[in-house]
C-alpha cells in the first residue's frame, strides 16, 4: 500500500502507511466489531424465528452458549445480553470457563473410541 491509500469503507482519519492501520478505539468498535456483532444478532434472530415458523414457542432458547473465540469475547457476551435479557425469546446467555477448549475437546471426542455398550437384563 502506498502512503495516503485510503479505504472509503473505513473512517477518513484513518492513517495507513503501508505497514501500519491506524484506528482509534472508537473507529475499531465501530467500523470493525460492531458490524460483525450486528451479523450475529442477526443470525440468532433468524434462528429464531425460524424456530417459531415451527411451531415453538417463548422461550425460544432456554440457554445460549458461547464456546471457542465467541465464548472468550466479553464485548460480545454483554452486547447479546443486551439485545436478549428482556426477552423471554432466550432465557440465559452462558461463556464457558474454558471456551477456546470446548471445541477442541468436542472435535477429539469425535474421534475416541466409542466404549461399549453395556446391558442390563431385568
């Protein structure tokens, strides 16, 4: 990149001088994570709705879970509280302790032997 290119999706002050993007906090929240959290309340409200095209009803969700980056991610956890605590649509929004993990774990278990099935005559 040359010195001065700009990028009309991104703030006019931005400075970019070929190795460096120069934002401000505010500029990051709102040009880079805000739309992409907007995506995902998006996302979640289709599904939503989805579901009550189904037939179901409130609540929607009794639990959302956030696992991998999105459950490390604090700014996204307090912004789907926000958008969802004062509805009945999810009932609670949880992070698990060890998020990055959860994914890891699952994918693992995936692949482990399956132990086998015990039977129990009455």
């Amino acid at each position: 990149m040359q010195a001065g290119w700009h990028n009309p999706t991104l703030p006019s002050t931005t400075v970019i001088d070929g190795i460096h993007l120069v934002l401000s906090f505010e500029e990051l929240q709102e040009h880079v994570f805000d739309p992409i959290i907007r995506n995902i309340i998006t996302l979640i409200d289709h599904q939503v709705q989805y579901l009550r095209n189904k037939g179901w009803m409130n609540p929607v969700c009794d639990k959302l879970l956030l696992i991998g980056g999105f459950g490390e991610n604090e700014y996204l956890y307090q912004k789907l509280r926000m958008s969802f605590q004062d509805t009945s649509i999810i009932l609670s929004i949880d992070k698990v302790a060890t998020a990055s993990m959860a994914i890891v774990r699952g994918k693992f278990q995936l692949f482990l032997p399956k132990p086998p099935k015990k039977h129990c005559l009455v």
